[in-house]
C-alpha cells in the first residue's frame, strides 16, 4: 500500500474542506423564505382592501400629536444650539515637579 506524503495528505484534505465549502453555499440558496419575502408587495393590497371596507376613513381626523410644553421645547432647542458652540477649557497649570 503506497503511502502519502503529508504535502498530498494536506492538498485531499483541502479539497473535501472546498467540496463541503461548496455544497454548504448550494444549499444556502435553498432556505425558506422569510416572513418579508413572503409578505414583499403586500402592503399596497391591503390599504386597498381597507379603501374598500372604510371608505370614508380618510374624512375623520385624528387628534394630532400635541409634543412638548412650550417651555421645555425652548430648552431643549437651547441646550441642542449650545453643544455646538467651543467651550473654552480651563487651562491647567502642569508641574512637572511637585513642591514638598
């Protein structure tokens, strides 16, 4: 029985490690599709279908969102206004010895 040499040892074992990396991105094709994928499409359909059932829901409107008070709004407003500016730092004395 003729044996092998590590060098063709190491190049079989790469081609069934290449033969199972391919299969293994075959079969990847072959996965279920996701709820997206199945649903892809389905949005324009169903407001139809609701146009159909309610037709005179676009007549009431709803309560608009009423946001901040008008006092925390303003600061807010500053406080995002101020992060922009530079703040000048405190300059720091740095002694390089320290005094006893």
């Amino acid at each position: 029985m003729p044996r092998c040499g590590p060098r063709l040892r190491n190049l079989s074992s790469l081609g069934v490690w290449l033969i199972l990396a391919i299969v293994a991105v075959g079969f990847s094709g072959c996965t279920y599709p996701s709820a997206v994928e199945q649903n892809y499409g389905r949005a324009v359909a169903s407001n139809k279908v609701n146009q159909l059932v309610n037709p005179k829901a676009g007549l009431y409107q709803a309560t608009a969102s009423v946001g901040l008070p008008p006092q925390v709004g303003v600061k807010v407003n500053a406080q995002y206004t101020d992060s922009f500016q530079k703040k000048e730092e405190e300059h720091k004395p740095i002694f390089l010895f320290q005094e006893r």
